[in-house]
C-alpha cells in the first residue's frame, strides 16, 4: 500500500474505505498518474465525501480504460459535537434535525452528468450515520456559523447503500405517482425534496437521456419520460 494519498486524509475517507475494502484489494495504488483508493481485480473503487467538481478530468481520463466506481457517502443522520467552553475538555452532543436521503447525489452530479451513464462508471450511494465536530473558528478556512467551523466527520454506521450502474436504477429515482408530463415543482412534490434539488435531479437526468423538456406549465417548463426503447434514450 502506498502512502501517497494518506497525508490529507479525513477520518469519514478513512473509514469508508476500511468499511468497503475486502481481502485481496489493494489500497493507494497508481494507476495511470492518478492515485486509485481500492482496486479491486478490474474495477478501480473511488471514495469521495466531498465536492465532485474536482474529480471530472480524472474520471474522464480513467474512464477510457478502465472500469470505475464513485462511492459517495450521504450522511442520512448526524449528531453534532462541539467542545464545552470549560476546561473539562468534553464535548456536548445533539442529534440534528436534518436528514439526508438518496436524492441529495444530484447537488453534486450536476458537474459531470454526461459521466454518468458512461459504460465503465458507476455510483453507490452509501446512506450513514456520522458524527460532525465544530470546532471553534479563528483565522483558519472552512465553514463557519456563528463562530464555529465543521472540522471533520466521524463515521458510526453505514445504514443502506444504493448502486447506480444502468438506466433502470436512475429511472427508478422518478416516482410512479409523477404525471407525464411533469415539472420540477411535481418533482419536488412528489419526492420531498426541494425544489433546488429537484432542478438539479432534472438537469442531470435530461443530460443523461432520461427525461426530455416538452413544453410548459405556467412558468414550469414540463418534462416527459424517455421511452427506453426509444433510439434516443440512454
């Protein structure tokens, strides 16, 4: 195992991948100038927890030879820690509201949708539980509220995973009770989500050949099913 990626890397990286690898993977391993986390046989194993825009050029170049999948971690519950203001050291700890689900992939597939239906890729969603520590901010980078900054992600359990490797199972995102046509509000009803996201789930699923604009509904453009026997689906 190389150490070449190790030196930057958070504690959710880190146990995602001692969750995912198996016996007989390799870990860290250089493979066409771009440093691979699992490899496993044929199929090269990426884990990111953060922003894909980054990651574009580099599946773009190893996806010409090779088969690649993306697993992304959704944190479906957390619980916050921050330390208390006296010197005990401890911390306090909250369940947040906040859910994470499935869906929330599109906030970051919208870099790259024309990836996603490319032969050699695929994606699994892991759905987990991770615990989020703030740390108190100063003049150092990262996301701030009120004085405080996300410092890392610990994960605690990994709750469900989902693969998406053909048409079927991202066509499976649209719920049967959508209307044909449909907008991004019937979307975002129909799901739950909002209605950003549901933007964003359009926006990639028309790149991807999924769905196709048709028309309007009031100032909501409509979007139709692709027919996968349709010549022009993905």
């Amino acid at each position: 195992m190389s150490t070449i990626g190790l030196l930057n890397e958070k504690p959710l990286h880190a146990a995602l991948k001692a969750w995912y690898a198996q016996a007989g993977d390799e870990l860290e391993v250089a493979v066409d100038g771009y440093v691979i986390d699992i490899v496993r046989g044929d199929l090269l194993l990426e884990i990111q927890t953060g922003n894909f825009a980054g990651m574009k050029t580099k599946l773009h170049d190893l996806l010409q030879d090779h088969q690649l999948r993306l697993i992304y971690p959704v944190i479906q519950e957390k619980w916050i820690l921050k330390p208390r203001t006296d010197a005990a050291g401890t911390m306090t700890r909250r369940k947040s509201p906040k859910r994470g689900r499935v869906e929330d992939l599109f906030w970051e597939t919208v870099s790259f949708p024309h990836l996603l239906t490319h032969d050699n890729f695929a994606l699994e969603v892991l759905l987990v539980q991770a615990e989020e520590v703030w740390r108190r901010a100063e003049k150092t980078r990262g996301w701030r509220r009120r004085g405080w900054r996300v410092d890392e992600h610990r994960l605690l359990e990994v709750v469900d995973r989902r693969l998406f490797a053909t048409s079927q199972h991202w066509r499976a995102l649209l719920p049967s009770t959508l209307p044909d046509p449909f907008t991004t509000r019937d979307l975002a009803d129909a799901t739950g989500i909002r209605l950003r996201l549901a933007q964003k789930m359009v926006y990639c699923l028309r790149a991807m050949g999924m769905i196709d604009m048709v028309g309007k509904r009031g100032r909501f453009n409509q979007y139709a099913r692709v027919d996968e026997a349709d010549p022009s689906a993905v």
